[in-house]
C-alpha cells in the first residue's frame, strides 16, 4: 500500500466518527445534551408538600437515554440526568410522545426508594399477577416508611398530621379495582453507540395526588427485572423502583 493509499484509508476508517444510534428522540434529545428547564415548578411543588428533589447545577446533562415499550399508544421515553447505578438516586426527564408523534407530557422524576421483593408473595403483589397489588386503584404511601429517608422537618413538611399519603391509579377507569400493570420492556443506552446500557422486563402503574397548592404529584412504580447490564446475562436481577413525578411547562423546557 502506497502512501496516499495509507492516507485515504486512515480518512476513510480510521478517522470517521462511529454512528450514533440516540437519534429521532422527542426534543431533540441525546445523550450528553445539556437540559434547560424552570426550577419554580419544582420549588413550588416541594414547598406544597411534593417528595421531589430539585435538581442542582451537576444534573443537567443527559447521561442515558430510553425507550419504554409498554403496549400503549404514543410512545414513553426517558432521559436519565442520573442513572442510579452507583450511590446517587435515579433523577430523569419522562417524555410522553403522542400516536400522532406531539410531546403532550414531560415529567421530571426523581426516585424514592428501591425494594427488593424478597418472596414469591411480594414479586407476586408487585406484578399484579394474583390480581391486587401493582394495579389497585389507590396506593398508600406511608409516613413510617419515610422516616429513614427524610428528616422531622421535611416529614411533617410533606405529611403534616396525616400517616399517609393516598395516590390514586392513574389508568383505566377510576372505579375499576385492579387493572393488571403495563407490561413491557426498557432498553437504556448509556452511549451514544448503544455498546453500553442495559435490558429490563417492566410492570409499570403510575399513581397521582393532588398537593396542597392545587399542583399535582405522580407516584411511578415500576417492577425491574434486569435481563442484562453492558450485555452480560449474569446481572440479572429485579427491584422494585417507587419514582416522583412533577408535570414540566413544555415551553420552558430546552434540550440542546
């Protein structure tokens, strides 16, 4: 091979740029995209007794990005500031792509605790296989269950005299007991060439209440069984991920 043969080989090969595969997500979104978004919504929320946390200056890129498969119409989408995976809590933007392919819902997300159902009984009751649990028409979320994660101030900020906090379905028809939970998969790129992420089954239900001010708060929970982490089939696990929820102005909120 000749010189100039080397040099168009290296330009042709070597120098090109892999390809990106987060491309056509809603808002423009990929990953290592800086994110824009008012915080007053949020402010406002937890000054109204809202379990969500605002995000600080660090969480503003989009570090990974997802598809929710969930057999509904539209499509659901997430893009994780951060992903969980190591000692911080999931924070995402959850994006609601109509059929008609219009963003009509953005969601800013951060989680609240991560179970492990440790029983065939509890995996049973957070899939909704036996017809209860993941699906009921109201979930209780209780103040005894939060005292390890917040403190006495923030605790009477978001229960005041109450010991729970009533959520109510927020599919199906609101007389309905139990509808079985959405039932999917999440597939999450953590690069932009898809080489690393990870592959997840999901019984998913998301719960809303209304908070003092008038606002409202979603409650997301989301059975996770993980079939695979950076490919390897040896990570296999399942948790249980119960998510805030916070609805965002579209308007105010830029991905560049």
């Amino acid at each position: 091979m000749g010189w100039n043969q080397a040099v168009q080989y290296l330009r042709a090969n070597i120098s090109r740029e892999p390809e990106r595969v987060d491309t056509g997500l809603p808002l423009g979104a990929r990953i290592g995209s800086l994110v824009s978004l008012q915080q007053s919504p949020l402010i406002r929320a937890a000054a109204d007794g809202s379990l969500i946390t605002p995000p600080d200056a660090s969480e503003i890129r989009i570090l990974a990005v997802s598809q929710l498969q969930l057999r509904q119409s539209g499509g659901l989408f997430r893009y994780y500031l951060a992903t969980g995976d190591t000692e911080a809590d999931e924070k995402f933007l959850q994006v609601y792509r109509d059929p008609q392919g219009e963003v009509t819902e953005v969601l800013y997300c951060t989680q609240l605790a991560r179970v492990i159902p440790e029983t065939a009984e509890d995996q049973d009751t957070f899939t909704g296989s036996q017809g209860y649990g993941l699906g009921d028409r109201s979930y209780t979320l209780w103040r005894s269950q939060m005292e390890g994660l917040l403190d006495n101030a923030d605790l009477d900020n978001v229960f005041g005299h109450d010991h729970g906090l009533d959520y109510w379905r927020d599919a199906g028809d609101p007389q309905t007991e139990f509808i079985p939970p959405f039932e999917g998969s999440e597939v999450r790129l953590d690069d932009a060439q898809g080489k690393l992420g990870l592959r997840q089954q999901l019984y998913y239900m998301p719960y809303v209440r209304a908070l003092r001010g008038g606002g409202q708060e979603y409650l997301l929970i989301s059975t996770e069984l993980v079939h695979s982490v950076n490919g390897d089939a040896s990570k296999r696990s399942i948790h249980v991920d119960f998510v805030v929820g916070i609805p965002l102005d579209l308007e105010r909120i830029a991905i560049q």
